[in-house]
C-alpha cells in the first residue's frame, strides 16, 4: 500500500475542503493510523482546520464496517449532546465525507481515508500534568459510556476481533515466541516469563463475563488521555476521539486502559524504568471522576473489579507490546528500534506496581462505593 504521502495529493483532491487547501502536515502522537492536519484559508476567517486520516490496514481489515459505526456513533452522539444542551461541534466528532458521498475516500493503492473537523481551542495531552487534568478525562470517558448507554450494541461490528481478549492476547504471544521469526525472543526472556506467570489473570474479566457477572456495553476501548480533547481554557474534557474500537466491551476496561496510560508520570516507552511508577494519587483521581461522569450506570460489581481493569488493560497492552516485538513490529508505529520491547518493559512495570498496591487501588475503590 505504501506511505500514506503518496497519495496525500490525490485524497485532499477527493474532498471538498470549502476553502483552498494551504498544506497538510502529519499531526499527533496516535500509535495506529496515518494523521495530518489540513489547513486551509477561506475568505472570511483566518485559517480552518481538518484531521485527515488514512485508517491503519494493520488493524482494520473492515474499514466500511469501521466508518458504520462511527457514523452512527457519532449521530447518536450528536442528538444526545444537543439533548442535553451541549454544543455538538465540539463535544462529538462529525464526519465529513468525500465528495463521492462516501462515507470515506479509497485511494489508488486500497488505502481508505477519512475527515473530521479540528476541534480547535483543546488540547490533547500525552501525560497527565495534574490530578485536576487527569480527573477531567475520567469525567470525560465516564460521561461517554452513560451517553452510548441507550446505544444499539447489536448494530456494531467488531472492528477488531477479540480486541480485549486477553486470553486471545497471550495465545498470539506464546504463537510468536514459538515461531521467533526475528530471532528476538533471546534478548526478551524475562518479559516473556513475566506474562506466563500470570496466564491465569488473563481470565478474571473475561469469565466474569461469562458467568455473567459484569455486562456487556458499549465502550470505547482505547481510554488513552490522548483520546481526549480537553478544553484549552477550562480544562475539561471536551470531545472523545478515536472511535475506532468503539464496541461492545466491559467497563473495567476504559477505566483500566486510562488508568495503565496516564496514573503515571512517564511515557509509554520510557527506558529508565524507575521512572514509571503507578501513582495513588492520580489513580484515585480518576476512579471518583470516572464513576461521576458514568453517573450511577455501573452496577457495584462493575465497581468492584476495577482495579482488575486496570491491572488487565497494563498487563494485555505489555504482551501486545512484546507480540509485536517479536513478530517485527508490524502493528504498533515505531520511531526507534526496541521501541515495542521498551514500551512492553513500562507495562511489566506498572503491573508489578499494581500488584504491590493491590490493597490500595481495593480500598480507593471500596471508598467510593461506602465500602
Ligand atoms: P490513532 O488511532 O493513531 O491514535 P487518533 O484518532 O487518536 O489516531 O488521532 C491521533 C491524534 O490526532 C490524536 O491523539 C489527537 O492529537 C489528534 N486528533 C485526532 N482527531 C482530532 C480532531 N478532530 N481535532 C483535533 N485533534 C485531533
Ligand atoms: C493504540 O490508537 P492509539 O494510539 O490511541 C491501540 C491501543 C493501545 C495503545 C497503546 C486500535 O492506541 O489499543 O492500548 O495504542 N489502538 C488500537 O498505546 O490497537
Ligand atoms: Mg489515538
């Protein structure tokens, strides 16, 4: 399929951008699909923005199926918000399609692109400066499962089979060490090791629903605080973005991936690991702001296993991490080499942290439901 820029010139040609198109520039720190922001400079205002995406064909086979959900996600979205007073251009998605009228523009090696309106006066953030900040994409995610609560499930594709199955997750690990296409599997033992020691974790969520003990919603799937918009001047969080996952899933899995992405103050693949260190404070933060956004929508069970959430979202993320190391990096976007092992290192980290906490994270939780 090749670079995303080389066929940039011929998709802006496929939209109508209302203004002439100044430039596009890649834009963001999304780790999946190909981003850039277009400017343009119509008559009247100065400059208007747009996000240009070509959606990853390493994660999504479906992208008709893909852009179905978003568009009806991103409806519902909209009558809700302005149900509920809100200003709809800011605080959901909106797409724009081409001028074939197609929900998305298919370029000339199969690449399928799509556009959104800059939600301009946010600001997308990669670490949680302050619990305050942190607090406002809990609010955020938690508001976002209350508004889709009322949403169609069954009218959803699964965009990516067994997405959150973390069982799935440490099958296609063990696939890969055995296979060792790239001969990595020497230099990544440790971490392999820290995985299999903890097969049986992998099933907590996924019996409990199965047993029907924790129910299936409708969730975003990928919490990460730089899915969130948050308002430039007041802080809050704005527009949730990167509705690609968007499906049925569990609720402890949005808590958890926010929590395994931002109750921290380092990247994601910070090398100097006594840098990354779970933080009570932030993690605390969350859980009240999260579960005052969801608004009495989770059941006391749900609230129970959160923590588990958060200790399953960092310990899937790590074997999908170190998968991908050992397959040659073929998902994941990379800017360095060993950048997938790093970045499975920090979630090795975060879990053994969880763990020495685990009281903690109970007790925080317990607080917040009288317990
Ligand atoms: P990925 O799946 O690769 O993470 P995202 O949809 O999250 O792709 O987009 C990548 C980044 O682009 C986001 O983290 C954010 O910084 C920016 N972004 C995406 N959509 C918008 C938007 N509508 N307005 C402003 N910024 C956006
Ligand atoms: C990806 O798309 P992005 O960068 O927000 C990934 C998540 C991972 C995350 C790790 C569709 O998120 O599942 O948790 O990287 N998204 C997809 O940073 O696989
Ligand atoms: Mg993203």
């Amino acid at each position: 399929m090749g670079k995303a820029e080389t066929y940039l010139g011929e998709v802006l040609g496929a939209f109508d951008f209302g203004a002439p198109v100044v430039g596009a520039i890649r834009f963001g720190q999304g780790h999946i699909n190909d981003t850039f922001v277009v400017h343009t400079q119509p008559e009247d205002v100065c400059c208007r923005r747009f996000i240009l995406q070509r959606m990853s064909p390493a994660a999504f086979k479906r992208p008709d199926q893909l852009m179905e959900n978003i568009i009806g996600v991103t409806e519902y979205l909209g009558r809700e918000i302005r149900r509920n007073g809100g200003d709809r251009e800011r605080e959901a998605l909106e797409v724009i399609r081409p001028k074939n009228g197609e929900p998305y523009y298919t370029d000339e090696g199969g690449g399928a692109w799509r556009l959104y309106p800059f939600v301009e006066g946010t600001i997308c953030y990669q670490t949680a400066e302050t619990p305050e900040l942190f607090a406002a994409s809990g609010r955020a995610f938690g508001r976002f499962q209350r508004l889709l609560q009322g949403y169609p499930a069954q009218t959803l594709h699964e965009t990516i089979p067994h997405f959150h199955d973390t069982e799935d997750r440490l099958r296609k690990l063990k696939e890969a060490v055995a296979a060792d296409s790239m001969g990595r599997v020497k230099e990544c033992q440790p971490e392999i090791d820290f995985m299999l020691a903890r097969e049986s974790d992998c099933s907590v969520a996924l019996q409990a629903l199965r047993d029907g003990t924790l129910p299936l919603r409708v969730t975003h799937n990928d919490t990460k605080l730089n899915n969130v918009l948050m308002d430039a001047k007041t802080g809050e969080g704005i527009c949730i973005i990167d509705l690609d996952t968007v499906m049925p899933g569990l609720s402890i899995n949005d808590f958890g991936d926010s929590i395994r992405f931002g109750a921290n103050h380092s990247a994601e693949d910070e090398t100097d690991l006594s840098k990354v260190n779970l933080d009570l404070e932030l993690f605390a933060a969350y859980t009240e702001a999260f579960l005052e956004g969801a608004g009495g929508t989770l059941t006391e069970k749900e609230i129970e296993l959160l923590p588990w959430g958060a200790k399953l979202m960092t310990l899937e993320c790590g074997i999908r991490f170190l998968t991908d190391y050992l397959v040659g990096d073929e998902y994941f976007h990379i800017s360095r080499e060993r950048q997938n092992l790093d970045r499975c290192r920090t979630q090795c980290k975060l879990v053994t942290d969880m763990e020495a906490h685990w009281d903690e994270l109970c007790a925080i939780v317990g607080r917040q439901c009288g317990k």
